[in-house]
C-alpha cells in the first residue's frame, strides 16, 4: 500500500457509484477515461467508484467489466491508476488490490511540481458516519431499497439537501456541504498542504482556506460530472462537457 507518490498530470473523479439503481455514470466515465489517456493523465478515483452499500448487482455486472478494461489500458500504456477507498466501496479494498490494475489507499499525499496534494474520499468528517455509524449503514440500506423501487428518489433528495444548505454555503464556499469537510481541510493544510481534494459529499466545488491554501471537491458522477485536474502542479476544479478539449488549460 502506498500513500505518497509523485504525478506531474493526475486527474480526480469520485463517487461514480458504479452499480448503484440511479447512477448511469459509466457512460459519461468511460470517454473521460478514454480522454485522460489520451492526454497521458493519471488517474485517482476519490473513493465510491463502485457500489456495494446500495448496489443492484444486475448493474454491477453489466458496468464494471468495461470500466475495468478500460483501467486495464491505462496500465498497459505505462500510465497510473489509484483507487481511494470510501465508504461504499470499503469492503472491496483487497478485492480492488487483488485485480492488479490499479493501487488502492485510504489517501494519497500527491506531490506535483512544487504543489503538495491531499486526496481523501472524506467520510470520516461526516459527523454523522463517525458519531452513528450503525444508524448510518442501517439508512444507507434503507436508502438502496428505495432507490431500487424509484432511482429518482436520490435526484429528490439532492435538490433538497441544496435547498436548505445555501445559507451553509457562506462558510464552506461549496453548496450543499456542512462545515466540518472544510474545517478538516484546513486542518490539513496546516499540516503543509496547498490543496485537499475531498469526495463523499456529491457536491462539487472550490473555496480557498485561510491558510492561502485551497480547498475542491470533485463532487459525484451520478449528476453533474466534475473533475480534479492537476498539471505541473497547478490545481483546477473543471465541468466533463463532451466532447472534451483537446487540451484544457486553466484560465
């Protein structure tokens, strides 16, 4: 297991929940992987890549054996790839190593340039996955029986978590998200990181800390695709809009 490496074009996607009933990210995924490669990225997925809290595993066995070819050609092309656990996918963690196509950890400290890169998925500064986990695994199942009855429960529940966070946005910067994702990463960046990429939440965005550091979420792929690019060590939060550029340089 590693946590530290060094990647001078890495790019970061998170919570695709591959073989969850709502996500249809697989299609978006797959010409993103295809995309990377092309541009000779590698790539770390921030954790909830594949599903197993709330999977159909009908799904599962129809997406997962093309997004791992996929990987696959990464690999042979010489190019990285990380997993970063999460909390719906932590029971794969020796499964996922066991494949051979990628390197799985609970974080990575990334070094790009003069940049030093944080990437965790973040469940662990949910106060309510830390406080009550058990109430938590028990909702998390709960919620994969009603989205396998209706997939658009999740889209009903996204729109009003965002309803009553905008006030909560003036502290986080990141609609949607409580405070404690960005008090961990600030945290962090005492600790002498100039970036933290986190996941978990679903909602994607950046806000800079009071350190000069700053803080992005690459959100989720099950509804508005985001990710992380890290070039030369200059660290963008970019929108997958197909097709894509050729190459993207941040403004």
């Amino acid at each position: 297991m590693i946590t530290s490496i060094s990647s001078d074009r890495l790019v970061v996607i998170s919570d695709l929940h591959l073989g969850n009933p709502f996500s249809n990210a697989k299609k978006r995924v797959i010409p993103f992987l295809k995309w990377a490669a092309q541009e000779n990225y590698d790539v770390c997925i921030n954790g909830d890549g594949l599903e197993i809290a709330q999977a159909s595993f009908s799904k599962v066995a129809f997406e997962v054996p093309e997004f791992f070819r996929v990987l696959g050609e990464f690999k042979r092309a010489g190019r990285e790839v990380y997993y970063v656990t999460g909390n719906h996918d932590i029971v794969l963690e020796h499964f996922l190593e066991d494949w051979g196509v990628m390197k799985v950890s609970p974080f990575l400290n990334v070094t790009s340039g003069e940049t030093r890169i944080r990437i965790e998925h973040g469940h662990i500064y949910d106060p309510f996955f830390v406080k009550y986990p058990v109430l938590y695994e028990t909702l998390t199942h709960l919620g994969g029986l009603l989205l396998k009855l209706h997939p658009e429960f999740y889209r009903l529940w996204i729109s009003f978590e965002r309803f009553t966070s905008k006030l909560r946005a003036r502290k986080t910067g990141i609609v949607g998200e409580q405070p404690h994702f960005r008090e961990a990463a600030l945290e962090l960046s005492r600790r002498g990181f100039d970036a933290i990429v986190f996941g978990h939440t679903h909602h994607p965005g950046k806000s800079e800390l009071e350190t000069g550091s700053v803080y992005l979420n690459a959100g989720s792929w099950m509804l508005t695709p985001h990710f992380v690019q890290i070039d030369q060590g200059r660290v963008s939060l970019i929108p997958w809009i197909e097709p894509p550029p050729v190459r993207y340089t941040p403004p």
